[in-house]
C-alpha cells in the first residue's frame, strides 16, 4: 500500500498527532476498508453494535412520538365528475361493472369482452 504524503499531513494538522501515528491510521484504514479484524467486541458491545446497525419498521413508523404519519388522500371533485360521467355512459352498453381500483380503474363486460378502463391525471 502506497502512502499518500497530503493525506498524512492533513491528519497531523487536523488531529494533532505525529508522523507515525497518521500513517497508522491510514494503514489501520486500509485494513478495516478491506475486511481486516484488527479487534475483537466483547459480549456486550457486539450486542449493541447489531442494536444500532438493525433497521427495525415499526421503529421507523413510529418515529413521530409514537404516532404513525399517514397521508390524507385528497377527493378530486374534477375527476371523481368525470368518473361518474364515464361510469353512466359504459353502463348502459356493459355488463358487469367492477371497482378495481375506487376513482381509478374499472373492468366491464361489453358483448362477451372484457375491458379495463383506468383513469389518469397526469402532472403536466
């Protein structure tokens, strides 16, 4: 491994050591960057150490003071007209009118076929 003096230099400057000790460090850098076990965690710390790394979901659901954050979903009056408008117009052909998804998508029967019909506003 090749040292780089500008590395060695700015860890003397920023934490103060001497010239042997910054080259320890980024040997020691090195080598945990490579999977190197330079130490062992006893019992305890290796307990903690899995605590802090594990992701749990509720925690993060939770976050807010115990209460979880959920959306309110907003009521398009504009898109739930048109759904309405479209819905009375199909059935009168169709047959078998279904809700897939409510406001949005809709299947039907019209003479033996199947049809999905899905509804999007589109940002621009």
């Amino acid at each position: 491994m090749k040292i780089d003096e500008n590395k060695v230099s700015n860890l003397m400057d920023k934490l103060g050591i001497t010239r042997e000790e910054a080259i320890q460090v980024i040997e020691d850098d090195y080598a945990i960057d490579h999977n190197e076990k330079l130490f062992e965690l006893d019992a305890s710390q290796k307990k903690v150490a899995k605590e802090m790394c594990r992701v749990d979901s509720e925690k993060q659901k939770n976050k807010g003071n115990g209460i979880p954050k959920k959306r309110a979903k907003k009521i398009d009056d504009d898109k739930m007209v048109l759904v309405d408008a479209i819905l009375s117009a199909v059935d009168g052909i169709s047959t078998d009118l279904k809700t897939v998804h409510e406001g949005r998508e809709f299947t039907c029967l019209v003479n033996g076929k199947k049809f999905k019909i899905s509804i999007s506003q589109p940002r621009s």
